[in-house]
C-alpha cells in the first residue's frame, strides 16, 4: 500500500484526538500493568538467581542430599573421585539479625582454607583481618565475617559484636572482618555471612554434617556428573548450582503465570475500546471510505487503513504504557517479593532489572491487542458499497439483525468453553481451563447486542410509567444505539465478572481454609523456630527444649513435627513426619474419606502413609495404592492410608508417623510441637511461660491455635492484596470506556438533544431520558458480569485451582459481592451519563439546529 | 403574477389584526474570535395574529436568527419581543419551554426528525412531552398524519421515507399542539420543485385552517407568493 495513504489515520488522528485517547490510554494503562508485573515478576527471580549465583560462585557441580544433609564422611571419598579436581564442603542457614529491625541475612558455614577456587571474598584488610582475627573465626564460636553491604547495613566493624537467631537460639556474634563478593553480588540485598565451617556445625547442632559439597571438576560436566552418580552412594543427587534457581522458577510458575493472566486483564478491557473506537471511525467516514473506492482503493487497502489506525493507537498507547509500566514497577515488585517470601522462598528484591526483551514483549502484545480488535471494524469498513449512502440507522438496523446471530455464537463460544472445562493438559499449567476461562467472557461479551436490544424494548413500557417521556426514549436508545453502546456494555461486564470472579474465588478459598484451619490445625498451642518462615524446614527444636516440654505436667500430649523437601518424580514434595498417636487421639487432618482416628491409626500400625489432596492430584495417587519414595535409607514402597485436605503453599506432601520417618531419616530431630493441654484454660499461662522462659535464649515462636489461624489467614489475605489491585485497574479502564461511551453519545445526539428541546423538553426530561439509558446500560453490564462471573467464578475453584494445584475449594459466593458491585456500577454509569447530559443541555439550541 | 396575488391577499386583511408578535430594537450580537458580528440590528417588526409572513434576503443577512429569536431558541442582546403582550426577555427556562412546546412549531429546512422514533411517533413527540397519554398522543398523531397524507407511512422510520414526505410529518409534528405561532426556516430548502410545492400548500391550507400565525424564511420566490407579506433583510436589518 502506498506509504502516503498512512497519513490518513494520522490526520485523523490529530485531528480528533479526543475520540482516540480513550482507546490510547486504556493500552496504555493495560500495557503497563502487565509490563509492571512482568518486569517484578523478573526482577524478583533475576535477585534470587543472582543471590544463588553469587552463593555458587565458579562451582561446577554440586552434591547434595534432598531431604537430609550429607555426612562430612562423605567428603574425603569425593576428593579422591577421578572427576572431581576440588571440593569445598558448605552449610547453609538462614538466620535473622536482630535489632533496630528484625531481617533475615544468609549464613554460610565454609572451609577457608579450601574456598579460593570456588567464591573469590576480597577480605577488606584494610578493616583490621589480621592474623589473630583470623584464628579467632576458626577457633572460636560465634566469630563471622559479613559482607560489606551487610556491615555497612548494621553500621558494624570488626571486632563489634550484634544479635541474630541461629538455628533455633539466640546468638551473640562478633565481627571478625568484612569482604566483598567478585562482582559485588550478593543473595539477600547484601545480607551475606561466613562463618567457619567448623564452629557453624557446632552452633546449628549439625556436627558431622554437610548441605552440599560444591565441586570443580576435570573435563565435561556431563561425563564427570555421570561418573560421579556411578561412583557416589544411593541417595547423593548430583546437580548443578542453578538447578536451585530453576527450583524456585518451577515452584513459583502457577504463581507467575496467574499474576500474568491477571495482568493482561486490564489489556483485555482495553481491547473492547479500541475495537468501539475503530468501528466508530469507520461509521463516520463512510462517505470518506466510498469516495476513496471510487477513486480506486481496493478493499485490502481499506482493510489495512484501518488496521493501521488500530496500530497506531496500539503502538502509541503501547509506548506511553512502557513510561507507564516502567515507572510503576517498584511498587509492584515489592508485592510480588513479600508474596514469593511469604509462600515459597525469601526473596530480596529492591531493584528493577530493565530487561529490553520484557519491553519488546509488552509493547508487541499492546501492539497484537489492537490489531485483533481493529480486524473486525476494518474488515466491516472494506466491505463498504462503493455507492452507499450510508446512515448510523441502517448500521443500527445491521447490528439488530446481527444481535441474534452474535448470540447464537455466543453460546457455540460458552460450549467450546465447556469443553475446555473438561480437557486436562497433561501436567503443569492447566491452558485448556485458562483458555475456557476467556471463552466465557468472550461468549458471554458476544450476549451483549441481543441483551441490550431485548432490555430496552421489554423495560420501554414500565420505563414510560414510571418515567415517563424520559424512560420511553431512554429504552428506546439504549436498544437503538448498538453500535455505541453494545462495546462499552461488554467491556465493563467483562470486567466486573473477572471482578466477581476473583472476588468469589478468593472468597470461597477463604472459606475453605479457614474451616480447614479449624478442623485440622488442632492443638492449644504451636511452638517451633519461625512457625511461618518459608525457611523453617532446617530449623529445629532444641533437645533441651524438647525434654523440658515432656515434663511439663500442664501439657497433656505433644506433637512431634519433622519436615523435609525432596524431589519426587518431576516435582518437589513435602515428606512430613508426625506423632500420629497424637493426631489420631486429637485429630487434626480432614480427610476426603473415611474416619480420621481409624484412618491414622491404620497408618501408624501398618507403617501407612497419608498424602495431601495435592499430592493425590498431582499423581494420580488414590487411597490403598503405593507409592515408593526416595529416602536417605533408600527407596521404600509405601502404601496410602488416606488422603486429606491441605492447603498449604507446597501443598504436594506425604505424612508418616514420626517413628517412621526417623526410621528413614535416621535422624530425630525436631521441627516444631503442637501442645494439648490438659486444661485449655490455662492457654495462656502456658504461652506466657514459653515466651518468658525461651524468648531470650531462642529464636522460638509460640502461637496459640487462634494466633496461628490468624497468621495463615493474614499471609492469605497478603498474597490476594495484588489480585485486587489488578482487579481494580481493569474496572477503572471499562469505566473509562462507560464514561467516554456516553460523553461520545451524548457529543453525536447533540442535533436531537437541541432539537428536543426546541419542541418544548424540559431539561428534567432531557437529563432523564440519558440517566435511563445510563443506567440501564450499566445495569445490563451488571447483569451479563455476575452471570459471566459466577460461572468463571465455578471454572476458577473446581477446574482451574484443582488442576494448577490440586484443592478442593468449596464453593461459597456471598452476596456482599453482588450487590456492592451493582451499587458501585449503578453509580459509575448514573455519574457517566450525568456529566455528558448536562453539558448537551447548554444554551445553545440555535446554534446546534443552524442549517449548515 | 406573484405581487399581485401578495397584493390581492394584503387588500384582504383590510382590518389589521392585532398583533401576536412584537418586536421592539431587537438586536443579536455574536462574537467571532475577536470579531462582533450584529446578526439582527434594531429591528422593529408586528406581526399579526392569523398573519402570513414570509422573510426574504441573501444568506447571511439574518433571517434564520429572526426566526430563532421569536421562537425563544436564541436570546436577544437588546429589545424586547413580546408574545401576546408578554415580554419574552423575562420567561424563565421552564417558561420559555413551555413557550416552545405549546405556543410555536418550528418547521426545518433539514426536516429534524429523531431517527429512532417512527413517523407517528414523532408527530406525537410534542404531545408526550406536554404530559398526553401516550395512546391519546398516537391516536391524535395519526389524525394529523390523515391530514397531511402520510398515514401509510406511520410505522416507518425517518430515513425510509422520502423528503417531502419527511418535512410532511414535520409539519404534523409543528401543528399538533396547536401552537398559536408556526416557524419555518426555508422549509422547502432540501426538497424538488414538487414537493416544495406540496409542502407549501399544505402550510397555506392549514394556516387558514388552523387561523395559524407563520412566519417562514425563505429563499424562494415561489414560497413568498403564498405569505400575506413579504420582508426583505439585509445585513440584520429591516428593509423598508
């Protein structure tokens, strides 16, 4: 097409400005929505692969025990390996620094003299690492060196000495120099320790163990990695230091594909606009495309004239969007860290990585948006008669006649959507239910022109009744302007039904743990190192503490909670070991069948396991099949007892009884206890006791069972509070598109307004006539959004969150969200519709009627 | 032919009537950029009750703005014009709504009907908006289509009708409230000589008809032979 003819959808672009920003703006806004979360969402990961990869330095393979730790036995037989060229044992912790604020910072237990080739730590001399100071960090306990942001963090210098829970125990630790890593990067913003290898199995109770052994080795990694499985024992995985960040990348994919899904929201509202803005252009210019035909345009130039309009608001949004996103970036990357530290891993995260390609990637899909929403106008537009006098009416007319054919398609879209339901993809993310998910608003989208018409003819007559002149042609407008109206409807229902969706969806997940929190969180009182801490598998009770609580005669019964994660098939699971005498006198697990005491107490006699519902679905493991997991002790064959309901965040997980696991695990430590009391009044006495007894020397929590249900329900709420936000941004764009919609309306019936008013309408009637519609209009949007968004409502608890995750939530929508959605969308489109009425009511009659 | 039928018509009303319409220095001023532009300069004009009127002069002299100013769509920068003794400067809004709706008809050169509404309803539009019962509207809305030819074509819309037959409807729609004052500006400005025709024959039957008083602007000679009088304009003014 010749390049000149482009300067017509840049003329009219310029000269109408008004009429395109709104579609410009709603990309905008959609666009960097999605860039803001994608760019957290990267930066979030990139800090944590960074933090590992600065922790890995130039380490080539990595040994390491899932589940448990390596013995330090294991590491002269390595050495003598013929691949293996270095080895440098590592223990690994985390550990909150206590003081003017509480934060956590990573402590690595190493060998000095063996680390050189692996993690290059440019000790600062200059800040007094002189020998003594050196002996000390090898002979005596508590001596640490930290990494210069940390120190610089802490304001410390060596030689001074702060507080940080280690393990389970509060510490007094003393700085014996400060270094900076190669390339000054650090996990954790900075908050990096060393500390002797030595004195750090000493002090975290882990003499004689290991987390990993880091290696260099000769020649191809493949082939040493392949020797070194032949050559090690059963239980020792060989990988590679990045398979930790590609971990986390795998254990947070369902959470990133959700935000991004929830992202592109906003997007997916804004394309409705540039669709209605599009069509509105090719409605004015009618006479201009025939005129353009008769001189020889073909269709396809058509066609591409206004694609290239569409295109031009997309790439033009899509670039503001960009501005937009970039800057809104850091606020989100703070929701998405806290909610990645809350729920699988911590991540630091304060800065933004810029990467071009999430750029690119964001504009290219404003850009798509757009021309997908402009194809159907501009199809519409080169299929003009050459010789068409055309009139709005007979465009209505069209949209009429087409309204039932649009709903028929309507409910062939909500069929395939029902098929989609019903298709598993395999494994991982369930694409199917997600592409159902977007049939549903689109089928439902696809209602709007028959609704709209059928609305405004069925109220006409009550409308006239109670309103008179001003509800008869309010009706009458509403099913008579369907080319206006029908886009702005659709828009707004698809946003407020991703709006009641959610909100039902959160609402019945909410539900559901909280009456799972009641049934299976039994026990007065939980206490443990850092019950809600992500990191919490590696830290452990006591022996004192433990064999002081058996003897505390208010305390009835204790459970014993062990916790390891391993790989199991393709993914990684929880195995958990509990006092299941204990749960099966007390209960505390909701099964899907069968009774609970039986149930558990099958599985501690027969050496039984149970398995969450997660894991069931995930496997495919259903009550009395077996299942062999990988232990330290080696691969045993187990059979399920039964399946429970669990909602915890890595919800995939096995349960044994304790005796059993330590069996395994050949290990008897301890991750935390529920207490039973005898008397649950004393409740607080107890918690009281534990606080004031153990809060000085340790780093314990004591919850009683409400502070407990309270926490899990606030981590919950966290972890929503930027689905909301997401929510939010979608409806203020479809009420950009209600406002605009009416202000456009009210702008092109500015002839008829006037001219009612010269026959004698009254400005009540005028004003009246465009709140009917307005509110109807919002009204309808209303309608078609609860129904599309209690039906995706249902897709989202029994397909989608089944499948990604694995739960049984039960359903429970609550009508707050109804009726405070219909009050807020009566408000929004009476306020819509009032400002554009009043405007049109300005004196100036004559001047609208002048003949031209 | 055509002065002498004016004439002739003139020399019939030997009685003058009183007048309807009073316009005392009425002057309109619009502002243009930094301009000032004197649509109507002190016009002083009677128009008789039961009178025909025509307006004639060049575009742009001022005579669709006369027509807006007594029909109570514009307001005057000085002067007065007064409607049955009452001065039109002083009607509130809902008074000069009223004014509008039960007293004038105005009748387009671009015809003005609303294209949702079909041809009845629009003829009833002025009569729903007084308050009238919608049926009584309808049925008082076909008793003026019968009159000007057009109840074949009650149930169509606007744009499926011809244009003659679209300014019929207008006139039906102009006349059935009973307005004391009819306004036409260049009523025949968009249709053929045959229709034009029609259209004002149809104006002068139901001017005797109805004892209407009209005021029509207009371009076309043919159109000013039906009128009892003619007054020319130019640049705002009057002439004598």
């Amino acid at each position: 097409m010749k390049i000149w003819l482009l300067r017509l959808p840049f003329r009219h672009l310029k000269e109408h400005p008004g009429r395109s920003l709104l579609g410009i703006l709603s990309i905008a806004l959609g666009t960097a929505v999605y860039l803001s979360i994608a760019l957290a969402s990267h930066s979030a990961l990139q800090s944590f692969r960074a933090g590992v990869n600065a922790v890995a330095g130039k380490t080539q393979l990595r040994l390491q025990s899932p589940g448990t730790s390596l013995d330090e036995t294991l590491l002269p037989t390595v050495r003598q390996l013929p691949p293996v060229r270095a080895a440098a044992p590592v223990l690994e912790t985390m550990v909150e620094i206590r003081g003017q604020e509480n934060f956590s910072a990573l402590l690595l237990g190493v060998d000095p003299f063996v680390e050189g080739p692996f993690r290059e730590y440019r000790f600062l001399t200059a800040t007094g690492l002189d020998q003594e100071t050196f002996l000390k960090f090898l002979t005596q306990p508590g001596w640490v060196m930290l990494s210069a942001p940390l120190a610089a963090r802490l304001k410390l210098a060596p030689g001074d000495t702060f507080t940080a829970a280690v393990g389970a125990r509060l510490q007094t630790l003393a700085v014996a120099g400060t270094f900076r890593t190669a390339g000054d990067l650090y996990p954790l913003d900075g908050a990096l320790m060393l500390m002797d290898l030595g004195q750090a199995q000493e002090i975290l109770d882990r003499i004689g163990r290991l987390d990993y052994l880091d290696l260099l080795v000769h020649g191809d990694l493949a082939t040493a990695a392949r020797q070194l499985r032949e050559a090690l024992p059963p239980g020792v995985e060989v990988t590679t230091p990045g398979a930790q960040a590609e971990y986390m990348q795998g254990l947070v994919a369902a959470y990133r594909l959700n935000l991004a899904v929830l992202s592109a929201i906003a997007l997916f509202v804004g394309m409705f606009l540039i669709y209605q803005s599009v069509t509105l252009s090719v409605v004015r210019r009618r006479r201009e495309i025939g005129l353009l035909r008769t001189l020889g345009m073909t269709r396809g130039q058509v066609m591409l004239l206004f694609l290239s309009e569409g295109a031009l608001s997309g790439a033009l949004g899509g670039l503001l969007g960009l501005v937009l996103g970039g800057a809104m970036a850091q606020a989100a990357l703070q929701m998405v860290a806290q909610n990645l530290t809350s729920l699988y891993q911590p991540v630091s995260a304060r800065e933004i990585w810029l990467e071009g390609q999430v750029f690119v990637q964001a504009w290219l899909l404003a850009l798509a948006a757009t021309l997908a929403a402009s194809y159907i106008p501009a199809r519409e537009a080169s299929r003009t008669r050459v010789r068409a006098v055309w009139y709005k009416e007979e465009l209505e007319e069209k949209l009429e006649k087409w309204a039932a054919s649009s709903a028929y398609l309507g409910l062939l879209v909500l069929a395939l959507a029902g098929v989609g339901a019903f298709l598993k993809s395999g494994h991982g993310i369930p694409w199917p239910a997600f592409v159902a998910a977007f049939l549903i608003l689109l089928g439902f989208a696809l209602f709007t022109p028959l609704t709209a018409w059928w609305l405004g003819r069925l109220l006409a007559a009550p409308s006239r009744r109670l309103f008179g002149f001003a509800g008869d042609m309010g009706c009458r407008y509403l099913s008579g302007s369907l080319s206006r109206t029908a886009v702005s409807i659709a828009a707004l229902a698809t946003a407020l039904g991703l709006v009641i969706a959610v909100v039902a969806m959160i609402g019945s997940f909410r539900q559901t743990v909280e009456n799972w929190v009641q049934k299976s969180i039994s026990g007065d009182i939980f206490f443990g190192p850092a019950v809600f801490s992500t990191s919490s598998y590696d830290q452990f009770l006591p022996p004192e503490v433990l064999r002081e609580l058996a003897q505390d005669p208010r305390i009835a019964d204790l459970y014993h909670y062990r916790c390891v994660r391993l790989p199991f098939r393709d993914r990684y699971i929880l195995v958990i070991g509990g006092s299941f005498d204990v749960l099966a006198r007390h209960g505390g697990l909701w099964f899907r069948q069968g009774d609970q005491e039986e149930t558990v107490a099958q599985a501690r006699a027969q050496d039984r396991v149970l398995v969450t519902e997660p894991f069931a679905e995930i496997f495919g493991v259903r009550e009395g099949e077996w299942l062999t997991l990988p232990t330290p002790s080696g691969p045993q064959r187990l059979q399920v007892a039964g399946v429970f309901y669990d909602y915890r965040t890595d919800g995939a997980a096995v349960w044994m009884d304790i005796k059993l696991f330590q069996k395994f695990w050949q290990d008897q430590k301890i991750n935390a206890v529920r207490l039973f009391l005898h008397n649950k009044g004393q409740r607080h006495e107890v918690l009281s006791h534990l606080q004031q007894t153990y809060q000085s020397r340790y780093r314990l929590v004591a919850l009683s069972h409400e502070d407990l249900k309270n926490g899990i329900l606030r981590i919950f709420d966290e972890t929503f509070a930027l689905t909301y936000a997401l929510e939010g941004v979608a409806i203020l764009v479809a009420v950009f598109g209600i406002i605009t919609t009416f202000l456009v309306l009210i702008m092109e019936r500015e002839r008829e307004l006037a001219l009612l008013q010269a026959l004698g309408a009254s400005r009540g009637q005028i004003m009246g006539m465009v709140l009917v519609e307005s509110g109807l209009a919002s009204f309808l949007s209303y309608l078609l959004g609860a129904l599309a968004g209690s039906v995706l409502a249902l897709l989202l608890i029994l397909v989608i969150n089944k499948q990604a995750f694995g739960w049984t939530i039960q359903v429970c929508l609550s009508p707050d969200v109804y009726w405070q959605t219909l009050l807020l969308v009566l408000a929004l489109g009476l306020a819509a519709g009032a400002y554009p009425a009043w405007r049109a009511m300005q004196p100036h009659v004559a001047t609208i009627l002048k003949e031209e | 032919m055509i002065q002498v039928q004016t004439a002739l018509r003139a020399a019939q009303k030997s009685a003058p009537a009183s007048p309807l319409i009073v316009l005392q220095g009425v002057t309109k001023t619009y502002r243009q950029g930094s301009e000032e532009v004197k649509a109507l300069q002190n016009v002083a004009l009677d128009i008789g009750d039961g009178e025909f009127v025509a307006v004639t002069g060049k575009s742009g002299c001022g005579k669709s703005t006369l027509l807006h100013v007594i029909g109570g769509l514009e307001s005057v920068s000085a002067g007065r014009i007064l409607f049955q003794g009452r001065d039109l400067s002083r009607f509130s809004e809902e008074q000069l709504t009223r004014y509008r709706r039960d007293q004038v008809g105005i009748v387009f050169q671009s015809f003005n009907l609303m294209p949702l509404l079909t041809i009845v309803e629009n003829v009833a539009l002025p009569q729903i908006l007084r308050g009238t019962p919608s049926q009584e509207a309808l049925q008082l809305a076909e008793s003026w289509l019968d009159r000007v030819n057009l109840r074949h074509r009650r149930d169509h819309k606007p744009h499926q009708v011809s244009g003659g037959e679209m300014q019929r409807a207008a006139v039906a729609r102009a006349l059935i409230n009973r307005p004391a004052l009819l306004l036409a500006d260049e009523p025949t400005g968009n249709l053929d000589s045959t229709h034009a025709s029609q259209v004002l024959q149809l104006f002068a039957e139901l001017q005797r008809q109805e004892h209407l008083t009209v005021v029509m602007v207009t371009h076309a000679l043919e159109a000013a032979q039906y009128a009892d009088r003619v007054i020319k304009m130019q640049d705002g003014r009057l002439l004598p």
